[in-house]
C-alpha cells in the first residue's frame, strides 16, 4: 500500500504542480492555453503577497496531485474559496487522493470562516461530475461564464 500525505504546497513543489497544470490542460484538450511562466507562478503562490495557496498529494514521496485555491468575495456571500484546479496524475487516481484535497479544502475554508468553495467543470467531464457529486456538490447551470482577455 503506498503511502499518502496531503500538505500545503511549498515554492519547491511548484515545477512538479506545472508539469501536472500542463497534464490538466492537455487531458481538457487545451495544452497552448498554458501560458504563465514558472516565474509568475512562484511569485504568485510565494511572493510577498501571494494571491493563491494550495495542497499537494503525495505518493510514496512524488507528488501525484495537488488542489489549488485563492479567496474570491461575493457580495452575496461574503469570502468564499475558489478552487481554481484540482488534479490527480492519471497513474495515481482510483487511490483517494482526490478526496484526500478535498477533505483538507474544506477543512482550510472552515478554518478561514469561508462560507463555501466554488469551482467551474467543464460541461464534458463527466468523471469531474461524478467525483464532486460524492461530496454533495450543487450544479448550476443559470450562469455563464465571461471572459475579458487583456
């Protein structure tokens, strides 16, 4: 059995997280969407002001996953997390992984007194649908998204 640690990401996890970024951007059919630097990358999660924190999932020493976040606010709601990826390597999923980051999101929103964590899924990926409806997600399908590139 292989053993599994979840922990928040450090500065030196983040080549391993953009090589699984650019699996996630190729499993969703859009690997040139890719186009941050690992620069910008480790200054936005390590810098003096970091705008996004995140979990990685460790196997036997390799990272195999990560969850990453950054708190949005909702006039309606007040803060909430907005997980903006979350991605276990394909050799590594079926081991619980998956729910492992999700279990320690939750439990960071608790911890932060956010009240509640949004996500976005493409309308295709079905197995994204059925491993978020294990943890009783609600689907809404009113809105739509927008985009203003610059």
């Amino acid at each position: 059995m292989p053993t599994v640690i979840v922990r928040k990401a450090t500065r030196e996890d983040c080549p391993r997280m953009m090589e699984l970024i650019r699996e996630l951007a190729l499993y969703e059919k859009a690997p040139e969407e890719v186009t941050v630097t690992m620069d910008h990358f480790i200054e936005s999660g390590f810098g003096a002001t970091p705008v996004w924190w995140a979990f990685v999932a460790e196997e036997d020493g390799i990272v195999q996953g990560f969850a990453l976040y950054y708190i949005r606010y909702s006039t309606w709601k007040g803060q909430r997390m907005y997980l903006e990826d979350i991605l276990v390597t394909e050799a590594a999923r079926g081991n619980g992984l998956g729910a492992l980051l999700m279990d320690a999101l939750k439990t960071e929103a608790k911890e932060r007194n956010l009240t509640g964590i949004v996500w976005q899924v493409l309308e295709w990926n079905e197995p994204a649908f059925n491993f978020y409806r294990k943890f009783d997600a609600k689907f809404d399908p009113e809105w739509v998204n927008a985009v203003l590139e610059m």
